[in-house]
C-alpha cells in the first residue's frame, strides 16, 4: 500500500513540475528583428500562482485558500502577499514602516514562521490560538490552516506559503506532506521571479527608470555610452548652507526627503528620469519619446507641478513656523552622452555633456533673475508651450550671450 501511495505522490510532483516548466519559463524564439527572446508565452507571475493553485486543490486536495508572501527590498515596503481563495486571487503589499511591531503580524502564523524558520500548523479541534487570523476565519469554517516557509538559497529573504481548508477532517497527514513537496516544487520559480524583482526595484529606487533597463539588459561596460536626445531639467535649493548650519541633527535630511518627494513626484508623474540627486539638487532627464516638442512639454509641465507641489509643502512648513523653500530650475533641450563613467570597481550611470552644463548654469542663473524656471532658446523653440523670453544673458563658462526664456511672467 505505501509503494501505491508513493507512486501516486510523485505523479502528482511530475505533474506539476511539467506544467510550471511549460508556464512558467515559456519558449524561446527570436523577435522581429532577430533578437534572441525566452519566456515566450510564460503566464504574468500571480496568474501562474492562480494556476498552481488550481492544480493543486485539483491533484492534491481540496483548498479554501492559499497564499504566497515573499519579503521584498524596497524602500517602502516590506512585502507583498498572493491570496487565492475560492478561485480568485487578490494581491497586497505591506509597508515597510512598522510591520515588525504590528500586532497583526506579532500574533499570527507567519511571525511563528519567520521566528522559527519551521512549519507551523492548527487542526479543529486544537484550542484556538491568540491569532487574530485563525479566530476570523472560524466564521467561513476553518479546519485547518497550514504555514511553510519556502527554502529559498538566499537566507536573507523569508518567503511564506500556507494553505487553509474547510472541510470536515482538514487535512490528511499524507495531503500535508504532498503541500510540502508542492510547495517546495513552487520554490524555485518563485526565488527567480523575486530576485529579478528585487534587482529591478532596486536599480530603478537607485538608478532611475531608463538606466535600470539599460543595465539590467547589460549596458554595464565602463566608457559604454549612447548619443540621445533629450529635454535636461536641473535643480537646486536655494539657501542649504544657511539651513544646514541652523538645522539640528536629522532634521535638514528630513526636509530635504520632504522637498525631494515633492519634485520627484512631479517627474516621476510626467515620465522623467532623476538620474543623481546632487546635496540639495537634482539632475533628470526627458529622452525623446514621441517627438522633441512633446518630450519638452512634459519636461515643463514637470517643472511647473514641481513649483506647484513646493508651494503645497511650504504651506505645510508655515502651519509648523518653518520658514518657505526656494529654487531654481533650468530646462535645455539638446544631445547628451547616456552611460556608464567612473572607475573599475565603481561606475555611475548617468549623462554628460555640453547640454547638462548649459541646463546647470540656467538654474544658477534664476537667482540673478529672479523666476523659479529657466529654459534655453533651443528648449522654447522645440515645446508647444508658450514661454517668456529675457533676451540675451551673459552665462558663466560660455563665451557669449544665450537667449533665455521664463517658464511665468517676471
């Protein structure tokens, strides 16, 4: 009898193997222009887990709900969580600030399973444990609630999968060891997803999101660069010296968090790229999507929501008798050098050029001006917005004069 079951158990193991090797990984092939392309036809990652799932309560037993957390790195947030429950998947994520002292997470089967690193299981009719979890589902009859954590290679990263029933009995010993091996089968292919996730998430937080996808796809050689047009916005605050030296401790990192979250919102919202933050400023970029003049007209409408979204927040700093912050922006549009510089063991993505030294001395030049936004003659002649012009400037470092135009009447 145990060599039947045995058998059985690894048909089922073979067969789910089988149909993530075909969803999962997809086919190769060669796109249009030639170019070798892999995960052909491979299902988005929660529809492969909605998929998985159904094999299993289909395979294996039956299945009330089943879920999948994996611990992610990323600046806001802790993680994010798969739910299947009868049939249909949801997906949250979980913020990072506070989730180790939340009670939610302190009193559940998950925190037994991070603390432990073993499996965690309640059976009907086991006395009800203090989680908060286990209590709610008793009203959708919950009989068993199963908790693994996942052997990923990296040990760094916890990743959680559980299993609930609602049938009389719960689960048999043997439907609990045939979860494991499904879980483990599971495992492989959710460290791949996550740690592609992970290494894009982190190269766009630090990179920005053009040059995450260039090195990602291998732009990685030092001295590896690439001509582009494209709409340069550089930023800086006035008076940062002044407040740092009056600041106390933590404090000027605080507002700076708070003003850069206000400017790279207003990027962020029109498809710009912050390639470096610089002290107390900012360079970005606009490369030429659909045309040169639609590419500069999202880079001012950048500009303009960046002034609107510092007014907002200087309103918050008047209620707190914070004094109001200042800035300047310069705007050019012009052919930079985009990739790697740097030494061997230590490279920066970002671009050079005549055109980003012309943006930065129309920023310093906003202070003789006196108007938050500057742009070049070449930047107004190629957006569809109207600009002011100044006439002719003496800039420093240029020889002659450059014509200017006001993003708002001076």
């Amino acid at each position: 009898m145990a060599s039947d079951v045995d058998s059985e158990s690894k048909l089922i193991y073979g067969k789910l193997a089988a149909w993530l090797a075909v969803h999962a990984l997809g086919d190769t092939g060669l796109d249009e222009s030639g170019r070798p392309l892999n995960n052909i036809g491979a299902l988005p990652f929660p529809d492969l887990f909605a998929g998985y799932c159904i094999r299993m309560a289909e395979w294996i037993c039956p299945l009330w709900r089943c879920t999948l957390g994996l611990e992610v790195l990323n600046p806001e947030l802790s993680g994010s969580q798969l739910i299947w429950r009868d049939g249909a998947l949801t997906r949250t994520e979980i913020d990072r600030a506070g989730v180790m002292s939340r009670a939610d997470y302190l009193k559940s089967p998950i925190y037994v399973v991070d603390t432990t690193n073993r499996p965690f299981r309640w059976r009907k009719p086991d006395p009800l444990p203090d989680m908060e979890i286990i209590q709610r589902f008793q009203e959708f009859g919950l009989t068993d609630y199963f908790a693994m954590p996942l052997p990923f290679q990296d040990a760094t990263r916890t990743c959680v999968m559980t299993f609930a029933s609602t049938d009389e009995g719960g689960f048999f010993d043997l439907e609990v060891e045939r979860l494991q091996m499904a879980a483990r089968i599971w495992s492989s292919v959710a460290e791949r997803w996550l740690l592609r996730h992970i290494a894009l998430d982190l190269l766009t937080h630090y990179l920005g999101r053009v040059p995450s996808e260039r090195v990602y796809a291998g732009q990685i050689e030092r001295g590896d660069v690439a001509r582009i047009e494209a709409a340069i916005l550089i930023c800086d605050l006035r008076g940062f010296t002044t407040m740092t030296d009056r600041a106390q401790h933590g404090e000027i990192v605080t507002l700076l968090n708070r003003w850069f979250e206000a400017i790279g919102a207003a990027i962020g919202a029109h498809r710009g790229d912050i390639l470096k933050f610089m002290g107390d400023g900012l360079l970005a970029v606009f490369p030429l999507e659909e045309s040169r003049a639609t590419t500069c007209d999202r880079a001012l409408d950048a500009a303009l929501a960046a002034l609107a979204g510092t007014d907002t927040l200087n309103a918050d700093l008047a209620k707190e008798g914070r004094s109001a912050l200042a800035f300047g922006i310069g705007l050019h549009w012009g052919e930079v050098e985009f990739g790697n510089i740097g030494t061997r063991d230590r490279l920066d993505f970002t671009v050079i050029g005549p055109a980003v030294n012309l943006a930065s001395r129309l920023q310093e030049l906003t202070k003789i001006v006196g108007t938050p936004i500057l742009a070049s003659a070449d930047f107004a002649a190629a957006t569809n917005r109207t600009l002011h012009g100044l006439g002719g400037r003496r800039v420093r470092g240029l020889g002659g004069g450059v014509e200017v135009f006001a993003a708002l009447p001076v």
